[in-house]
C-alpha cells in the first residue's frame, strides 16, 4: 500500500504540474490581452464590454490556477483517502448488504448506512452543524469528484472527505450529528503505513468503481 501510495502520489503531482503550466500560460495571455484591450478603449477603438469580456476570462484563468495550487498542496492526502476508499470497497464487496440505518464497526472502518436523502448540496448543513460547534470550518480536503477520481474510475460525485480522525472529539460529534441526521459516511481510522495520511471522514455513501 505504501509503495502505491508513493507511486500515485507522484504521478499525480506530475499531471498537476503539467495542468499548471497551461494554466500559468492562460493567465499570461489574457494579461496580456487586457493590456492590449484597456489601450485600445482609451483610444475609442473597443467597447467598453470587450474589455470586461477578457477581464473575466482572465479571472476564470487565475482561478483555475489557484485550484490546480491547492490540489498540489492537498495531494498527499487526497491520494491516501483514494487509497483507503479503494481498498475499503474491495472489503465491502465481500460483505453482506447493510440495513439502513444499520452501523458496521471494525478496527479500521467505521460505516454509517444513513436511511435519509443525502446530496451533496446538503453540506452546508454539515458544515454549519461543525462551525457552530468548535467556531472554525469543517476541514474539508475532497468536495465532490476531483481529478484524482476520474483517473482512478472511482464514483465520489456525491461525497466529500473531512480530514478529521474519527476517534477525535471532533470526529466523533461529526459522526454523531450525522447519524442524527440519517447521513450516511464511513469514518477510516487507518493510515498509510509510514505517514500520518489516511484516516478521514467521507460523508455521502462508499465510493465505487465504475
Ligand atoms: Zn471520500
């Protein structure tokens, strides 16, 4: 699992880098771009709307490489969390069906088969119940599906990853309050052997390949 852990994570961190780079690349044309278009409308020669068409172009750019920034920044756990979901579906796989409402526990996993509606646009609920409670933002490392997922086929459109471990207080209010709510998550207590990357909660039901 480590050896894999490593490996992915570089690959990952390669693609990224790469993503970057065109991203930098967009931000320096539309600069340019809107440098070229402010001189333009001093002398009368374009409207008003075209320059704030490559002003927003040039927001989308600079945005797209700020997400791609912190991606880079959160690689290491994102990557252990694919890793952990990975392995915790090929273990679900062997399991019988779980009732709803039902609560399976072992020493690595804690799952939740919450019976109530979930969707991804509840989170705020989720991250206004944490806000309240410990006055700081749910730390959230995976919102919905990421690239990471795409490449490693696996279904996490309706979920998100907390980077809280679940024998915490914290983690275990988290995991309180959304029982209370019928959420259904899976709390992982395991670790990359050799890191402190891994344990997380992931709110929404098990990730599958597709
Ligand atoms: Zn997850």
């Amino acid at each position: 699992m480590r050896d894999e852990y490593v490996k992915a994570t570089k690959d990952y961190k390669t693609s990224l880098e790469k993503l970057l780079a065109i991203y930098d690349e967009n931000v320096k044309t539309e600069e340019n771009k809107l440098t070229q278009a402010k001189k333009l409308l001093d002398e009368g020669l374009v409207a008003r709307h075209q320059v704030e068409e490559i002003e927003s172009a040039l927001k989308d750019a600079k945005d797209k490489a700020s997400e791609t920034h912190r991606q880079m920044d959160q690689a290491d756990t994102q990557i252990a969390n694919v890793l952990v979901e990975e392995k915790a579906d090929e273990q679900f796989a062997k399991n019988l069906r779980m009732a709803k409402g039902g609560l399976l526990q072992t020493t690595s996993f804690i799952r939740y088969n919450g019976g109530g509606a979930w969707a991804l646009t509840d989170a705020w609920k989720v991250q206004r119940f944490f806000a309240d409670t410990f006055k700081k933002p749910l730390p959230i490392a995976v919102f919905g599906q990421g690239a990471i997922h795409d490449r490693w086929r696996l279904d996490h459109h309706n979920s998100m990853d907390v980077s809280l471990y679940p024998d915490t207080a914290e983690g275990q209010a988290l995991m309180n309050f959304l029982r209370a709510n019928g959420i259904p998550f899976l709390a992982f207590r395991q670790a990359i052997p050799g890191t402190a990357t891994g344990p997380h909660i992931h709110i929404g039901r098990p990730s599958h390949r597709y």
